[in-house]
C-alpha cells in the first residue's frame, strides 16, 4: 500500500508541478540547503553554477527550490519513471532524486513474457547534466525490462554527485554521501532454486542495497548505455553486508554498453557485478574504499582499459583492487570474468589481507596484459587464490606484470607454492612475479595520492601484450600492457576528475 502510495504520489507530482514544490520552498532533504554537512572539513571545489538559476523546470520535474547560493534551480526526478523522461541540459539547472528513484517497474525474468501489470521507463540523460542526491537511502534504479542512456561526451561528461559537493563541502577524504547507481536485467545469474542449473529463467537473485530482483535467461540483455559518466562521493551500508556502490550491474547483458566511466571515492565498491554477461570499456576507479571492481553470482563478460588506484588508507580490511566470487555454494555455473589492459595501484594495506587480486569459490578468470602494483611497504600480496576450485578451475593470467612487495599470499586456503603454480603453469606466459615498476604519475599532477602513478615505464613497456581478441572477441588488439601506454595515451583526461593537476572532484 504504502509503495502504491509513493508511485501515485510521483505521478500527481508530474501533472501538477506546482503542488509539489514552490520557486521558493525547499522540500524535505532537497533544494536551498545552505552550507551542506557531512563532507568532512573545508572547501576544496567552489559551487558551481555563479550565474542565474532558471526560472522554473522542465515538465515531469518537481521544482524544489534553489541550491549553491542561489544560483542552480533545483528539478527534483519523479521516484516512479513510467514512459519515457529525459533529463535535458539546461542554463542554471540541475537535477536531484530522492529517494529509491526508480525507471520502469520490474518486468520480470522472461522479455518474451513481461509481469502481467508492470510498465518499462526509459530515462535519457544528455551530455553535460549534473545529478545530485542527498543521503545514503537517495539511489536511482533501473528496473528489469526497462533502460537508461546516460550518454555524455569526452568534454562534457554526466555526473552523478553529493548535495555536499554541489554546496563546495567535500574533501579528497569525503565519501558515502549518497547511495548509487543500479541497474538490473534479465541475463544469467548463478542464484538458482534448489535443482535448478543456470543457465534458467529460474536463476533470479536480488540485488544487494535494495529489495530489486535481477536475473532470467537472455544474455544479451539491454539496459541501455552509460557512456562518460561519473559517479562521485556514493556508496552507503544499508546493514552489515548489504551496500550499495557507486555502480551495480546486476543481471545485465552484452547488449547494454558501458564506456567511459568513473567512480570516485565510493564508501564501498567503485563496480560490483552479479552475473550477467555486460562488457565494460574505459573504467577510472579511483578512492574506492572497498574493492575496485567486485564480481559475484557468475559474471561472464569481459573488462578492457581500466584505471584502479586505491585509497593509501581504507576504513576496514579486505579492501582489493579485483575481488571476484563465482558462485553460490554447490552450483557449477562459474564466473568466467575477462579483463585486459588493466592498471592496479594497491594501498600501503597494514594487513596481508588486502591481496589486489582475490579469486574465490571457484571464479575462473582470465586477466591479460596487466599491471599491478603497490608500495614495498605493504602487507599485501598481489595475488591471492583462496579455494581448491579455483585452482581447478585454471586461471589463465598471460602478458600480467606484478611489482608488490610479495606476489603471492600464503595463506591455508591456497598457499604460496600453489598460487606460483596458477601464475606460472605452461600455458600463462609473459608474467613477471617480481617486478619494479617504473610507472610515472601524469604530468603537473599535484595530488599526493599515490594512486595517481599508472602511466607505462620502461619495465613494463618491455613486456609483449597477448593477442587480446584471441582470449575475448570483445577485446581490441592492443600492443603494450597495462591501461595507460605511455604520457601521449590520455584517454582518461577530459571527462574524469582527480587526475589531472587542478582537477577535483
């Protein structure tokens, strides 16, 4: 009842603006919030936005009121998106949601077989907008069956952002202000009935941070595409074990696109994945304070060109660059994740915990020309295999350059001896265990971040790349390895923040 209640609460917000928000009147946790709160201490971006805000909003948004110093209007996304909407760009503008914001409502498992009822949103978002949420129960969620297309460009990207930012009071430290982005679709997941083996249209899971369900039998799937996107300051524990991250892609299949996206300083994971079979391109992760990029439940799609810097410090151990699960106890449909042309700098971890790579239940995975890396100081290992199935499941590792204080974690689960074995069997080769990067920071960077070090050196430009699209056709042919080829690659810059000197988030 109650959620019947919100939806036709959105929906009268839609028809009839002016009953949901003066030019003047703030509504509760949005709009004309003074200095903000909660970003840690000090001012290191000005407020954007130092002309005139617009004097009203776009039809389907509530006008909430007025946000950094009186110069943006604030137009609030209905919570229940039926339809189409798209949020356009406009002078003295910017978007908030509030709230579980949801596109569509859940279609279910089967595209051939829609949930009797239920209705697919399409949200389009165009180049250069800006969205904002205030806390960590504010997320936007795009239901089975229906899309997104948040497509900004190299000089003008989207952002998805904090109140707190929005207000100029965030720090490079600042984190989990509010929750994230989810998407969900029907792909194969390895959540399965009892007696049932995915691939079905049975396997459907739910994803983690919300009461959404995810999975069905359609690996090409489309949820639509993200492409220059950033997602700052997110990442929220609902409970223990239950959060949310700055992007999850549950259930979502090859044919939705991810390409050019950032996640800065999330509270927990920078990507997580459950199942499905999306393809990612171009990833910036950067001050995740948990893992890099998660996978879960059986992802089987691949990863190419991906920036992780980690944070110096994290609030809690296990924080890893790649932790990749594969499946839940007793089912063989295992993960097959893929990533080439990957750059990893780890953290000064105090505990060995924090291996960079972690590979567990079973995962079998392929990593190709890749570079990881952390400071001679740390505890960590850059590998660590933590179960016999794994190890039965072959890991492929071809063209991987390792420069950690030690390469393998030795611990009861696998010890060092058999994760050697893994990395160095007759058919990984190219590998290098214990390397000395000479990476180099981009140049006039001025962060002390020592995450900001990933650009090729000489030791490991002389690696020789393997044939990418021979592993994964999705893969491009490359030449080097790692993410960053040398100081003239720079397809990072321009859409991102924090990698360059004075560019903040």
């Amino acid at each position: 009842m109650l959620r019947l209640t919100n939806i036709l609460l959105a929906g009268t917000c839609v028809l009839a603006l002016a009953a949901c928000g003066s030019a003047e009147v703030a509504s509760p946790g949005e709009g004309d919030f003074g200095g903000g709160s909660g970003g840690g201490g000090g001012t290191t971006n000005p407020p954007p936005g130092n002309g005139t805000p617009a004097s009203d909003c776009p039809t389907g948004f509530a006008n909430v009121g007025l946000i950094a110093n009186g110069t943006l209007r604030v137009c609030q996304l209905p919570q229940q998106i039926l339809g189409s909407l798209t949020v356009p760009l406009r002078a003295g503008t910017i978007y908030s949601i509030s709230g579980r914001t949801e596109v569509g409502t859940d279609r279910g498992p089967d595209a051939a077989a829609p949930t009797p009822g239920s209705t697919q949103g399409i949200l389009t978002i165009e180049a250069g907008v800006k969205v904002f949420a205030s806390g960590g129960t504010d997320y936007l969620l795009v239901n089975r069956g229906s899309q997104i297309f948040a497509e900004g460009t190299a000089t003008s990207p989207i952002i998805f952002t904090s109140r707190q930012n929005v207000e100029g009071a965030t720090t490079p430290t600042s984190q989990g202000q509010w929750g994230g982005l989810v998407i969900a679709g029907r792909a194969p997941t390895a959540v399965c009935p009892v007696g049932v083996t995915a691939p079905n249209a049975a396997c459907v899971g739910q994803i983690e941070g919300t009461s959404a369900n995810y999975g069905g039998n359609s690996p090409a799937d489309n949820s639509g595409r993200l492409r220059y996107v950033q997602v700052n300051y997110s990442g929220f524990e609902i409970s223990p074990n239950n959060e949310l991250q700055a992007l999850t892609l549950a259930g979502v299949g090859s044919g939705t696109t991810v390409d050019h996206f950032q996640s800065y300083n999330s509270s927990d994971d920078g990507i997580e994945i459950f199942g499905g079979n999306v393809n990612l391109r171009y990833l910036v992760i950067n001050g995740a304070d948990d893992d890099g990029l998660d996978t879960d439940t059986g992802w089987r799609g691949g990863a190419q060109f991906g920036i992780i810097t980690q944070k110096p410090t994290a609030v809690t151990n296990g924080s890893r660059g790649f932790e990749w699960s594969a499946a839940p106890s007793g089912t063989t449909y295992f993960a097959q994740p893929k990533v080439s042309n990957f750059t990893i700098v780890g953290r000064n971890a105090a505990v060995a915990a924090d291996a960079i790579i972690t590979l567990n239940t079973g995962t079998s995975p392929s990593i190709i020309n890749s570079v990881f890396t952390n400071p001679t100081t740390s505890a960590a290992a850059c590998l660590d295999i933590d179960d016999a199935q794994t190890v039965t499941n072959a890991p492929i590792f071809r063209s991987v350059y390792f420069a950690c204080s030690r390469p393998y974690e030795n611990d009861s689960n696998v010890n060092a001896a058999a994760t050697e074995a893994v990395f160095i069997n007759a058919t990984n080769v190219n590998n290098t265990a214990t390397g000395t990067s000479t990476m180099t920071a981009p140049a006039g960077a001025t962060m002390t971040n020592n995450g900001l070090t990933f650009i090729n050196g000489a030791n490991e430009t002389a690696v020789t790349a393997a044939n990418a699209p021979a592993l994964y056709p999705f893969f491009t042919s490359v030449t080097y390895i790692g993410a960053v080829r040398n100081a003239a690659d720079t397809w990072y810059l321009g859409w991102t923040c924090g990698l360059a000197a004075g560019s903040t988030c």
